[in-house]
C-alpha cells in the first residue's frame, strides 16, 4: 500500500512539471527493448539500422510492442510471436485513426528484420567484456543513468594490435586454407590495466571473445611454470639437467608416455637456460617429475592461472586449457614477481560528474627478486639463443615463450619488455590445425613483433 501510495505521488508530482509528451520521451528514451537497446533511438538503430526519425510505420509498430517483453516478443528468437504482436498494435493504430486502411495492409505487410543492426565500435572485444563485466556489478543503471565509464584501454594501442593481427591472419592465409583466427592482450605489466585486447579477426561476425573464452592448450608456453617451480626449488639457470630419453606409465594399464622434443634429438646434460631457450620436453618433464605437478600446479595459480589444470605430467608440457588472457597475466607477473590485480576501468562518474568508483593498482608479491632475475635470463635465452631469435630485429631487451600443440592446432607466443605484457594465440576455432608447422614462432611471433615495433 505505502509503495502504491508513493507511486500515486511521484506520477501526480511528474505530470504537474511534464507534459504528455515530454512523458511519453522521458519513458521512451529509458525503456528496454530488448537486444541489449535501452531507448527509441539505441532501438531503432539496432533493429533496423535507422535513426528513430526514420523508422516506418511498420517499424514503430514493433518497436511498439517489444517493452511489455522484450525476449517473448523478439523477431530475432520469435519471430511468429512478434508478427502477432506488431499485428494488435497496428490494428489499435487504425482503430484509433492514426493511420489508414492502406497504411495498415502495407504495414503489415512489411518483412520483420532478421538480425540485430549493432552500432560499430571501438574495441568491441574489450568493450563486450566490459558490459558484461558492469552490467553484472550495476544492472540496467549502467545503460539509462549517463555514467561516463573510463577504460584502461590505449586506442593507440588497440589500432596497432587489430592491424597487427588482421596483417597476420592474411600473411598465414596466404599460405593455408583459410578459416584462421588469432587473439592478442597486451598489459601494462606496472598497473594490471588492460591496454589492447583483440579476441578474433571480425567481432561482428562472431562475438566470441578467442581471448577471454577460448580454452587452449598453450603447449610449451606454459614451461616457465615448471622452470619457476624449479627456481624456487634452489636450481638456477646454469643448473643443470638431463635432456635423454624417459618414460612414464600411462593412464590405461600397460600403456607408457615417452615425451619426445620437437626435432626427435636428445641434448644431454644441458642447463635450464638451454632447455628453456631450445623449449627441450625431455628435460622439461624431468624437472616437473623432480618437484612434482603438484607444486608446478601451486606456482601457476599464484601467478594467475584461473582455469582448471589436470595433475599429471603432461601439463608441464601445456596440456591443460586455459586462456590468453590468464597466461598474459601469469607472464605480467613472472616480469615483475608482482601479480597486479587486472584493471579494465579506471573510474565511473555520474552524469552530475561525482565519481562512483575509482579502481587503483593492486599488488600481491608472488616471486622474490633472485627467483624473477633467473627467469629473465630463461625467457631472454628464449630470444638470444632459443626458439624466438626473431624477435631480436626488436633491437631492445624482450623476453617470451614460444608454445606449439600438437598437428600444429595452436600457436603462441607471449613474453614482455620493460613496460608490457604481451600475448598472441592462433588457431581454428575447430581444434584442426593451422596448418604444417605452423608453429608459435612461425604463426604467432610475427604478430606479437609487429605489435611491440610500435608499443615502444
């Protein structure tokens, strides 16, 4: 009763400042229509692609309809339920004389539209993860109330990384079958903010985000875990360990894993700089049975890998999925030996320009100083001597990890200078290969340089 008491208040209090129609704009202007479109405008251009003033009788009429419910009465999900609908409000158009009997049969006539019309925009990976990000924490707020959002992202940045990418996808195409697809993250390896994020070739052809959704194998990009591990263990990078052949009992009875390096050799005794930098899986998976999945499981969930991880011996070559994103935050924080709590948004204000939220850089210290200068002379190995020399056309100090799956399905590359952290993954989103060794250094690096020759 109180509540209906109050609302009685309120509209006698609206219609004694506002006329009818400023009424009418004020609701039309805020409503949901469905289609993540608040308001007659945001709606128009998202079901047909027009502005308000533009819309046809038919259209309107739609539109019209949609605010009592949204996904009941969606062309997109109901079409059969929307025609029905659009058909009540025309009929109550002609009824009320507001159109003609002609207007009314060509009305009705009129095809519905079959796929959102969504405005183009900067970004719009990053923004999509955003909106979901503050929809969830704000709920419809975040589209009616005028906040003006301020993001971490660099558009500088953003431009370069989608060029870089769209540039190598054509480059790998130009020798396989097309079908291709990449993700790029870049972190500022100081703050944690987000500065570019690109999660396929054509957001507005798929929506999904191959940086934040897709779970991969990173292959022998996950490995400075397992050298990490060691690292903390007491060994350093000229400790040393055997490259020579091993086996394992596998998962069914009687069945044995050998794992084996890329090139089918053995390397012998060689120190954790040279199995790093020669991404060597023999001597890779002794260390990880020295020290114990367990322990190299501990160690990349400190660093801030979040996805699931199968405890056998197969993860330290990259067996267990996970995403770019999750690994370019690792790698951010193997640079520092600081894992910065990730940032997309600096602050919120109203429309009155009072802030609501300020986010400020977090810090949680996960590897002491001697542990992050060994794994710098791992990760740099990787590009002065290893399997991303590459990357010394660079001409500065960088540091990274090329990573490979098997039948070539996946290809990574991620490593960091002074300022960010970066990470590249290419691949089809059917698991089927790449294409013949198409490798982290040969599919994913030259994107990954292309976008640190202009992030200096």
């Amino acid at each position: 009763v109180v509540r209906k008491i109050k609302e009685a208040i309120i509209s006698i209090q609206i219609e004694k400042r506002y006329t009818k129609d400023e009424i009418l704009g004020l609701y039309l202007n805020q409503t949901y229509f469905g289609t993540r479109a608040f308001g007659i405008e945001a709606a128009a251009q998202t079901y047909f692609g027009k502005t308000a003033s533009q819309l046809s009788i038919s259209d309107a009429a739609l539109l019209a309809s949609l605010p009592k419910a949204p996904s009941l009465y969606s062309p997109f999900r109901n079409p059969r339920k929307a025609k029905e609908r659009r058909s009540v409000v025309l009929a109550s158009m002609l009824s009320y004389k507001f159109i003609t009997q002609d207007q009314y049969n060509r009305a009705l006539r009129e095809p519905l539209p079959e796929a959102p019309h969504y405005r183009k925009y900067e970004a719009p990976y990053f923004v999509e993860l955003l909106r979901q990000y503050l929809e969830g924490k704000y709920g419809s707020p975040i589209y009616t109330s005028g906040y003006d959002i301020y993001s971490t992202i660099d558009l500088d940045l953003q431009h370069r990384a989608e060029k870089a990418l769209s540039d190598g996808i054509r480059n790998i195409e130009a020798r396989e079958k097309k079908g291709v697809e990449a993700a790029l993250v870049a972190i500022d390896i100081r703050t944690g903010q987000i500065k570019a994020m690109v999660g396929g070739f054509d957001f507005w052809q798929t929506q999904f985000n191959r940086a934040t959704q897709a779970l991969r194998q990173p292959g022998s990009a996950f490995k400075p875990f397992v050298y990490a591990t060691a690292i903390e263990a007491g060994m350093t990078s000229t400790s040393v360990v055997a490259d020579t052949p091993l086996s394992f009992r596998g998962a069914r009875a009687g069945q044995v894993w050998s794992p084996k390096n890329y090139d089918g050799k053995y390397y012998g005794e060689v120190t954790l700089k040279t199995a790093l930098a020669k991404s060597l899986n023999a001597a890779t998976v002794r260390l990880a049975s020295w020290f114990g999945v367990e322990d190299i499981i501990e160690t990349a969930r400190r660093l801030g890998i979040k996805s699931p991880l199968q405890p056998y011996l197969p993860l330290a070559l990259g067996a267990s999925d996970v995403t770019l994103l999750e690994m370019v935050h690792a790698y951010s924080a193997l640079a520092t030996g600081k894992k910065m709590d990730l940032i997309s948004y600096n602050r919120i204000e109203n429309r009155d320009k009072i802030i609501l939220e300020e986010i400020y850089p977090k810090q949680t210290e996960v590897l002491d100083t001697d542990t992050v200068r060994e794994l710098r002379i791992l990760l740099g190995a990787v590009v002065s001597e290893g399997t991303a020399t590459k990357a010394k056309e660079l001409g500065r100090p960088v540091y990274g990890k090329t990573g490979t799956t098997n039948d070539y399905s996946d290809a990574w590359f991620i490593g960091f200078d002074e300022k960010l952290a970066v990470g590249v993954w290419v691949g089809r989103d059917d698991h089927t290969p790449i294409g013949d060794r198409e490798t982290g250094a040969r599919a994913a690096l030259p994107i990954w340089m292309e976008f640190m020759k202009q992030a200096q």
